[in-house]
C-alpha cells in the first residue's frame, strides 16, 4: 500500500523558467538512467526478497519509493522551468498569445526549437512531464535488471546509481539556475547514499563472489588476452594478483598460438591459482543447498499470505 504525502522529499525551487532545460530534465525522468527506470528496477527485484530476505526487501522497497519521490521531484521542476507555456497552450484560439507569440512560420519554429526541439512535448503533452528521455524515446521497461539474486541485482544497482548520479553532474552545467543546481545537487548526493546502501548489503552476503554459485574453472578464471598490436598496457588488471580471487593474472602475449597449442584452450592446465577442482565443486555443493534452503523454507506451500495484518487503530498519525 502506498501513501502519497504531497510535500516533496526536497524544496525544488526555479529561479525563472527556462523551458529548454525542462527538456534536458526529461533525461531524468524518463530517461534509461532516470528515477522511474530506478523505482521500478528496485520494485521488481524487491518480490524475491520478501520471504527469504526480509531485510533485503525492505531496503530494495525503501529505495524504490524514495526513487519515486525523486521522480516527483524531477517532474516538478520540469512543470516549473516551463512557466506559463503549459497554460498558453490551452489559448487555442488564433488571436490568442501563444499563436502570436509564434508569429510566422520562423518565430514558430525557433520557439518549439529553443523551448523544446521535441515537437511531442509540444503537441502531445502540452508541457507537461512525459516518459521519456530528452529526445523522445518512450521510456522501456527493458531498462529493467532484475535477475533473482541479490549479488548479481546489487551489483547492477551500484552501476545504475553511478549512471545516475555522472547524468545528474552532467546536467548541472546547462543552468545557471541557483535553485535548480540545489536539487540537481541533492538528486545526485542520494544517488551516492544508495550507491553505498548497496554496497553494504552485498558485502553482508559472503561469500558474494563469483555472483551466483558456480566458481568459475581455474583454467581460465586468471588470464587476460593481449589482443591488440602496439604498446601494450599493464596494471592490476592483467598482472599482480586477482583483485577477488586468490589468483595470480596469466599475461597471454600471443592468444592464438596459445590457443592453437592447447586444442582451443581445452588442453590448457590451470596456472597461477592454489585453487582445486575438488574444493570448488565443494563449495558448489555448499553455497547451492544454502542459497536453496534459504529460498524453499521461507516459502510456504498452501494458504499464501503475503503479509500479517495487525491493528494500528491508536497509533498517532505524523504531518509535516
């Protein structure tokens, strides 16, 4: 169930309208990286949590709603930098001012350039917010990684948030908008706090690495294939030891003649790893009766509820 409080989480204010930074604002709203595409991803993933992970599915909806107040937030100060244009639009008839104000084909198409240049945000929203991102591309329920397993979600989460918030620095150099910059600024700050949130619930689940069950073959968890001429690079990423695994990186100079020499790499013995066959698939047999226990003895057979209902008839109620 979900309440709506009409205050915002946060005091979005303009300075004056600015009408072509209301389109670059859609990128936010609607956008790949935008609030809804956020609230929803957190939502869905948040129904495999219910049972086995409670704390996990209490966090994910948390977020989530608090994602949708963002895109409250952002759809708000879309509204506002557009001023007077959402009600000049309704003057429909031909002597009235938005039509002289687009006097002439040129004056007409310098306004829906200069305030828009997506003509829908023009003819089919009047001005109002629309889901999609700033060129028009309707907002995509694809956009939404949602896998069944905490590692593997938790880790697209901390990506989506670093997406976000690099969106929202990215924003901040188009206005000169004192008040807009404090909620693109505030906007960008909880995409960090999130960003951490989830750090930390994935480091509560150990072991989180690899994500899922199976570790990986040792034959080719360490290597790194030169596949490039010229100068090449090197750093922690292909010399020195794994960053998660206990494992040494395996520089291969020369890919195919190692994969010509070793029958396509099936021949080729583990190198660079203290890591055994017999203890993985140990660990294999472990992590995939726990992570099932977890899952089945939360989950009840017959007469589902999905939640306990409890009296709250004197609980005092909160306004702001």
């Amino acid at each position: 169930m979900f309440y709506h409080v009409k205050d915002l989480q946060f005091n979005a204010r303009v300075s004056q309208p600015d009408p072509r930074f209301a389109r670059l604002m859609l990128e936010a709203f609607g956008g790949k990286d935008g609030e809804l595409k956020s609230a929803m991803q957190y939502f869905v993933q948040a129904f495999g949590c219910h049972n086995p992970y409670p704390k996990h599915y209490d966090m994910l909806m948390d977020i989530a709603a608090e994602e949708l107040a963002h895109l409250e937030i952002v759809g708000a100060t879309i509204h506002m930098l557009l001023g007077p244009v959402t009600g000049r639009m309704k003057d429909v008839v031909e002597e009235m001012p938005i039509n002289r104000m687009m006097d002439g084909t040129a004056a007409k198409e310098d306004f829906i350039q200069q305030a828009y240049t997506n003509p829908q945000f023009l003819v089919v929203s009047a001005g109002s917010p629309m889901l999609t991102d700033s060129n028009g591309n309707p907002w995509s329920g694809s956009w939404v990684s949602a896998n069944s397993d905490l590692t593997v979600d938790l880790r697209s989460n901390m990506a989506g948030e670093s997406r976000a918030k690099i969106g929202y620095e990215y924003l901040m150099p188009f206005t000169d908008d004192p008040y807009v910059k404090e909620t693109l600024g505030f906007l960008m700050t909880r995409e960090i706090a999130h960003y951490q949130q989830f750090e930390a619930a994935l480091d509560e689940i150990q072991p989180n690495f690899p994500p899922g069950i199976f570790q990986t073959d040792t034959r080719y968890s360490n290597l790194y294939f030169n596949m490039s001429k010229g100068q090449d690079a090197r750093g922690p990423w292909n010399d020195g030891a794994c960053s998660q695994l206990d494992e040494e990186w395996q520089y291969i100079d020369k890919p195919q003649e190692e994969v010509c020499k070793t029958n396509g790499l099936v021949d080729r013995a583990p190198v660079g790893t203290n890591r055994t066959k017999e203890e993985i698939q140990r660990l294999e047999r472990r992590l995939a009766k726990e992570r099932s226990k977890e899952v089945t003895s939360a989950a009840s057979q017959k007469n589902v509820e999905w939640c306990k209902y409890h009296s709250k008839k004197n609980e005092p109620v909160e306004v702001c």
